[in-house]
C-alpha cells in the first residue's frame, strides 16, 4: 500500500476497516504487469468454514490440501469394471509410467469433450468419474479427476493440481492461504518434476503446456496434503521460430517462393492452432502474417504437427506480383519479406508504470534470394546488429555470386520486468527492428 494514502481504521475479533483517499483513476499502460502488482487490493480468506454440508479448514496450504482430498475429491474416482478392463487391455505390458500415462491421455482425448460446469459446489468439486466415463463430457475439474481415476487403474500416480489459467501469467499467492484458482489440471511425478496434463483440450501434446498454464505457483493436491509447486518455465532460447526458405524475383518484379518454419516452447502453442482451421480461415490467416506483401497468392499450404517432439512445422509456397518496384531501369523491394517484425510499440509521455514482456523467444531465418537476370546490385544493406537488455538483433546479406544472395536474420527477445523510465528505450529497440525489417535492394538493369 505503499504511495497510497490508505489508513487502518478499525480492527476487532469480528471487523477490519480501511480507508482510502485521494486515490485517482489510473489509465492502463501498454505492457503493464497485471494490475495486482501495481495497485492495492483486497484478498479475503477463511481459516474454518463450511461449504454445502461439508466442514473445511484453511490455515496451512498442507491442512487447506488433506481437507481438499479428503472431503472434496475422496470417493470421486470411481470406474466402471468395464472400463478398468479396457484401459488395462489398452496399456497392456507397458512398465514405464510416462508411457503407460501417454497412452491414458490418448484415450482421454478422443473420448472426451469439454464442458464448462459451475453449479451447487461445481466450481470446487468435481463431476463423478463414473458419470464423465458415461456421458463423455466435463469441465476442467472433471476430466482431470476421470483421467487421474484413468492412471490410478495402471499405477501410475497423479494429483489434481489447482491454478489460475491465463495467457497473463497469474500466481497463486503462497502467502495466503485460499481458494484462488479457477482452473485444475493433472500433474504426474517424474523423479523430481512432474508432467503436467491439460484434460480439457482433445489436441495438445503429452505433456505440454502452453501459455494458460506455464511459469506460474499452482497448487498440487496430494493424500497428505497441499504442495505449492511452480509449473513449466519456457526459456527464452527455447520458444523458438526457425525458419529456412528461398524466393525468386523475375525480370518483371513478380516474387515466387517457399519457406519452412518450425515453432517450438510457447511458440508451438500459438502456431499449431493453425492446423484447426478451415481452408479458407487458412488462407485468410496467412495473408494477414504476410500482410507485407501485395499481391500475395498461396500456392501450397503443408503443415506438419510433430507432437512426439513438439514441433510445429509450416511449409509455405506462395507468389506475388509486382513485388520488385520497378522504376526506369531500377527495381527495389524488401529484401526480408518472410519474417518482418509487424508490431508497434506506442509512445506514452510521462509513463506511470512499470513493464513487462512475459515471455521472450528466439526467432532465425536464413533465406535464399535468386535475383533476375540482365540487372546488378547498386545498393545492398549492410550488416545490422543491436545488443542490449532487452535481446539481440541481427542482419547480414551475404553474397554467393552476382544473381545469388544469402539473407540471415536472428531476433531474441529476453523476458523480464522493467522500470517506467525503460520503456522509451525498449521503443527504440523495437522501432530500429521495425526500421531495418523494412530495409531495400535497389537493382539496376543491365
């Protein structure tokens, strides 16, 4: 509460009351931490209670966790016989715990859809895994429990595991002991990690978590009670975007080309959604990633979902006319059409708050250019480089022979927390990227 004229008025066994002045509206800023970071709040908790005929207690995450598994989720997982069978026959000789698990989420998956339920004391306990095993549906609490109930059949352990889900990363705040989640997933022991399991989506690799889920405290609900764990952090170095291509520029300015881009960490995530959508949400799709080039026209679309090694492979070919501008006896293009960074970042006078990038990445390309015949190059850029706090940024074009280019770019992004008085200085950063992005050859015909 510090910088806020906030003062403690009352305070007894059965009442606590603030005051707050004088506290001004705040605009929100462009990459602002979340805004429990930045401005007070209000937590409230109770330490005994009593929730639809069942008593609970809350003064450790250890006692708020055996109460969990003992009065919420006790009794919950009970299957079929018939199931059971099935899943055995399913697993069969299988020793090794992961793979008996892969093969369990395999079947979660094409079994069962999701369905959002918060009725009675919905949002805390789950649908009986005896009911989603018959119905085919649950929300997120549910088919967690179904595909833990699912393990437990094989021998594998796992535990329901509360958190709050959000692309903005958001912790449950281990200071304080609470309900604070509004999502559940599964977690399964590996020596001294653990797997998580996302029960709600049919499409998500064994074992990955995406942006909803990563680098945040979560709440493990084991027999013994509750463990405050943090999940998956994805490296900066590790959300990466490879890409590799070649493209071709006529006499008549027209481009042909094709490239190969491979997404992996937090960047699979946010490709592979791609393969859901329809052949002209497809198009539409890339031709707004490629918005940079007129004329655009998608010759080839094929896309790989490599879910074993997480990978997410596009391979693209695509034409456009008239993208060399052609002027007399010169012609000028970008040299860089695959990868250009499209975003902005806007100027704020007197920002107020702190920033954040949440997450980094690395993204690399290495291009082919075939320039056409019966012209020379007058002006090629040259070698660009940036290196600062908030990443790394590099170009370089190298010549193979007269007709013939290399183009290599490299861009990463380092996460991190930073003050008010940075934020001029990341918009730099960004706007020389932005700036040499968009850098030209000029040919002049022979």
């Amino acid at each position: 509460m510090s910088g806020f004229d906030i003062k403690k008025t009352t305070d007894t066994n059965t009442q606590i009351s603030y005051v707050a002045t004088n506290i001004l509206a705040q605009k929100n800023e462009d990459y602002s931490p979340s805004f429990n970071e930045i401005y007070p709040y209000v937590m409230m908790g109770l330490e005994s209670f009593h929730l639809e005929g069942v008593d609970g207690n809350a003064t450790t995450w250890q006692a708020f966790g055996k109460w969990y598994a003992d009065k919420i989720l006790l009794g919950t997982t009970i299957l079929p016989d018939a199931t059971k069978t099935k899943i055995k026959e399913l697993v069969g000789d299988e020793k090794d715990p992961v793979k008996k698990a892969k093969i369990v989420y395999d079947y979660v998956q094409k079994k069962s859809r999701y369905v959002n339920i918060a009725i009675g004391i919905g949002g805390w306990k789950p649908m009986l895994a005896n009911d989603v095993d018959r119905l085919g549906y649950g929300d997120c609490k549910a088919l967690t429990n179904y595909t833990k109930a699912l393990l437990e059949v094989v021998d594998v352990p796992s535990y329901n595991t509360i958190l709050y889900g959000d692309s903005s990363k958001t912790d449950i705040d281990s200071d304080f002991v609470s309900m604070q989640g509004n999502h559940m997933m599964l977690s399964i022991p590996n020596g001294d990690k653990y797997i998580w399991l996302e029960c709600t989506s049919q499409v998500d690799p064994f074992g990955y978590q995406g942006t909803f889920t990563d680098d945040r405290n979560v709440l493990i609900i084991k027999p013994e009670g509750g463990e405050i764990v943090r999940t998956k952090i994805y490296e900066d170095k590790g959300n990466t975007q490879i890409a590799k291509g070649v493209y071709t520029i006529d006499e008549k300015g027209d481009f042909l080309g094709s490239i190969s881009i491979a997404s992996e960490g937090a960047r699979y995530g946010s490709k592979a959604r791609v393969e859901t959508l329809l052949p002209n949400e497809k198009e539409a799709y890339y031709k707004e990633y490629w918005s940079n080039i007129d004329n655009l026209k998608l010759v080839k679309i094929n896309l790989s979902n490599d879910k074993e090694n997480i990978r997410f492979t596009e391979g693209i070919q695509l034409s456009a006319i008239n993208y060399g501008r052609i002027t007399n006896d010169k012609m000028i293009f970008p040299i860089n059409p695959f990868n250009r960074y499209n975003g902005s970042v806007n100027r704020i006078r007197n920002r107020k708050t702190p920033f954040q990038l949440q997450r980094g990445y690395l993204f690399a390309n290495e291009i082919e250019i075939n320039l056409p015949a019966g012209f020379a190059i007058e002006f090629l850029p040259s070698t660009f480089e940036l290196k600062g706090k908030f990443g790394e940024y590099k170009t370089e074009i190298i010549k193979t022979d007269n007709n013939k280019l290399i183009y290599k770019r490299k861009m990463l992004l380092n996460n991190g927390k930073y003050s008010n008085k940075e934020y001029d200085e990341y918009r730099l950063f960004i706007e020389q990227i932005n700036k040499n992005d968009n850098a030209k050859i000029i040919l002049t015909k022979n």
